[in-house]
C-alpha cells in the first residue's frame, strides 16, 4: 500500500469504547514507513508499529530517551499526567554513557539468579494476601485488594523497607496509580510522600547498613545519595503499577479462557497480548536519521507502540489470540535495547507465583460483574482495569 | 556454531540465562558470561533464541 502523503492522525486512540489495543494500530501497521500523528496538545510526533521499526528505533543511537532534548514527545502531558521535573537518577531518560553508570549498578540487583531467590518472599507475600481477601468474605476487588498490593509489598522489602512501614508505603503507591479514584492533588502528596520516605531511608541505610540493596548500591560508591533517592522511586514507579496492571489483565484473562490456568506458559502471553506499556518508551531523534524509509529529522519527537508491535502479523501468527503455547519472547512489552525493563525478571516471576497461588487457592473464583462493563485505564499512559470485581 | 559475548555491551536483562542456561549465566556483576562446555551443551535453537533476544547485541553467534 503506497501513500504519497499520508493523513495526520490523531493520538492517543484511547477512549472508553475503543478496545485495547485499538483496532486502528492494525491500519497505522499497513502503511508505509512511519505515521505522522498530533498529540491533544498539538504536538507533531512520529509513531512506530511494527514490530521491526520499533526494535529498529530503540536501538539507533541517533535516538534519545532524554525528556530535556526539544521535541520529545509529551504523551503523559496530554493525558493530563503532570510533566515530571528531571529528577537525577531517573536515568530511564538518560542515553549512553550517562545512563550505564546507574543500570551497571543495578543489574547485580536484578539477575536470574537473584530474582530466583526473592521466590519464597514472593510466595509468602502473595500467600498472605489470599488469606486476608478469603478473611475478609466471599468478594473482593482483585484490583486494589490483590494486583496492586503484591508488586508494592515485594518492592518495598527489596528496597528494604522495614515491616512497620509498608502499610504507608503500600497505601501511598495505591493513591500514586489511582487515576480515577484520586485528585491531581493527593497524586503530588502521595508522590512527595514517598520521596520523603525513600529520601530518609537512604540516609539511614548510609549510617546503618544492611543487607539490602540500598546499602548494597550506596557501598559501590558509583550513585550518589541523593540521586539513589531517584533511583529507588523509579524502581517504584517502573515496577508496581505495571506488574500490577499485569497480574489483573492476566487473571480476567484466565477467567474467561480457563483453559490455560494452571500452565506457565500463561505469563509471557499475558506480556505480550496485554503490552499495558504501550506509552512508556518514547523517543526523540537527536541526529537526522531514517527508520523504515521515513527521514526523521533532528528534534522531532518518535512513539514506538509496544503493542502495535507486539500485535505484528509479520512477527507474530494470529496475533489477536490469546496463546500461551506459541511461547513467544521476541515481544517487545519489557521495551528494547539498553533501556530493557531491569526487573523484567522478577515481574515474570510475580505474575507467576499470583496466577498460580489465586486459582490453586480459590479455584472457584469468578467475575462478580459482566466482563464487557470492566473499566479500562484508557485514560492513563499505562494500560489496565481501574476494578476487577469478583467472587468465589 | 560458535558464541561471543560482549559484557560491555550487556545491560543484564537474562533473556540469555532464561533461554540456553546450560550455555550462559549472568557473572558477579549480573553481566553475561559462557559457562559449560560451550554451544554444544544446548539445543542450537536456544542458542540463536539467546542471541536474537538479547536487547543490548551483547551476543554474537557464529555460524560456522
């Protein structure tokens, strides 16, 4: 299909009688090169849906993920997600060198092998979530009583966050993603909140050590205090409301496929078929440079869609079925290149450990409502249910 | 078929240790590194998986 000059479209897709991912991405897909689009605050950006282009884009090094270059596209900003001052150690918006410092300080954090050790915490936790949901009735909202609390709870013991406190830390993150049931206002609190939190707990792993990581990251001496206080909230940030959004897409999709619970295979699908980060690597050319046959001039701000990819025909047989057993790990959920999710491990391990302790504990639970009147996130910059009724 | 690793390149996402681990593991630094008795010791098609997945090209397999 040739175009000779294609059609602005707008962006985002997303509203709430537009399923996810929106069926316009399969269009954008046939179309040559990239697709012009105007974000709601008229920025011009290029978006990227192929599953090639995408991986294409977020290895060029003519390409930056640094929000202060001109032209990086605002998408948080026109869905109303109040722009984030450049907060040091946030080095998700850092490009190579700068950015190794932080990331090689990490990855020791975050190995197979360690990640592989966190399993009986994780099971414990999440064992203890299911006992207080079946302690509290025959209902619960799978949401906000399960999705969101695990991911929260297994980053605040990582960070090494003392038991006393993880009622606060759980309840400030919760209001953090909350997107309908709280005010632009009480987000900001919760937000400095937490860094006032994470700021003290980093002054006091300084004087007092422990086996944690951040006095594990503090004694490498390579991130400085006060951008380790960065650091931790994008640890936060990056893995709680995504691996959240994760775990209750995963569960409604297991209760209207039941077929595949109890099978593994379920989490890497779930990654893929789901793609709730579809908004979360954004990009901004800082040289000219041509991807799929589209000159990208410097400045000019580059959407690579997760799931439009993750959605590729050319990459992916029937990619609109949900299919565990194509085992499929080429998808590009946890994004590519350098700025490849860190915790990609331990998310697969978390939705794991929830899928398999929920059904084996509760194997006759069920939607409390219809599943075509479920609220999707369609107005937060990551995919998921705002609720997820259900009962056993 | 022979592997080389690069651990400068490497940004410790494990893809490679999730997918041939009889061939690759993740040092003290979490950077990838060959154990075993090199490619033979996995199935050839883990080994490429390894190495079309890695998402910093911190792995190279040779074909010959």
């Amino acid at each position: 299909m040739t175009q000779s000059a294609p059609q602005v479209v707008d962006f985002p897709l997303r509203s709430p009688s537009v399923p996810f991912p929106p069926p316009g991405y399969a269009d954008y897909r046939g179309q040559e090169g990239l697709v012009p689009s105007r974000l709601p605050n008229g920025e011009r950006v290029w978006l990227v849906t192929r599953h090639e282009d995408v991986r294409a884009v977020l290895t060029n090094p003519k390409i930056s993920s640094n929000p202060e270059h001109k032209g990086f596209p605002n998408v948080g900003e026109s869905l109303g997600v109040p722009k984030q001052a450049q907060i040091p150690g946030w080095f998700v918006g850092l490009d190579s060198p700068e950015h190794d410092r932080f990331r090689k300080a990490l990855i020791p954090e975050f190995t197979v092998r360690r990640v592989r050790e966190m399993r009986p915490a994780i099971e414990l936790t999440v064992q203890a979530r299911l006992d207080a949901m079946l302690a509290a009735g025959d209902s619960a909202d799978l949401v906000a009583d399960f999705a969101l609390p695990i991911p929260s709870l297994v980053i605040s013991s990582l960070l090494g966050v003392p038991p006393t406190d993880r009622e606060f830390f759980e309840s400030r993150t919760r209001t953090l993603v909350a997107i309908r049931a709280s005010t632009d206002q009480q987000r900001q609190a919760a937000s400095k909140d937490l860094l006032r939190y994470i700021g003290r707990l980093v002054e006091i792993k300084g004087k007092w050590p422990g086996d944690d990581l951040v006095s594990r990251l503090l004694a490498t001496g390579s991130i400085a205090p006060h951008e380790l206080s960065g650091v931790l909230m994008l640890l936060l940030i990056a893995g709680h409301e995504t691996t959240a959004n994760n775990i209750a897409l995963g569960v409604l999709t297991l209760l209207t496929n039941p077929q595949w619970i109890g099978d593994d295979r379920v989490v890497e699908e779930t990654l893929r078929f789901h793609s709730v980060a579809d908004l979360v690597s954004l990009r901004v050319a800082v040289e000219d440079v041509e991807i799929s046959g589209q000159l990208v001039r410097a400045g000019e701000g580059i959407v690579p869609l997760v799931a439009a990819a993750n959605h590729d025909e050319n990459s992916f047989e029937c990619p609109h079925m949900f299919d565990p057993s194509r085992s499929a790990r080429h998808h590009v959920a946890f994004g590519y290149g350098v700025h490849q999710c860190l915790g990609q491990n331990l998310v697969r391990v978390e939705m794991e450990i929830a899928y398999r302790k929920l059904f084996e504990r509760i194997p006759d639970l069920r939607l409390a409502v219809p599943a075509e009147g479920l609220a999707y996130k369609h107005d937060g910059v990551v995919h998921g249910l705002h609720e997820l009724p259900v009962r056993w | 078929m022979r592997i080389t690793v690069d651990p400068d390149r490497c940004v410790g996402a494990g893809q490679c240790v999730l997918s041939a681990p009889e061939v690759f593991d993740q040092d003290e630094d979490g950077l990838v590194t060959l154990v075993g008795a090199g490619p033979g010791a996995a199935k050839e098609s883990s080994v490429r998986l390894a190495g079309a997945l890695c998402p910093s090209q911190a792995i190279t397999v040779h074909e010959d």
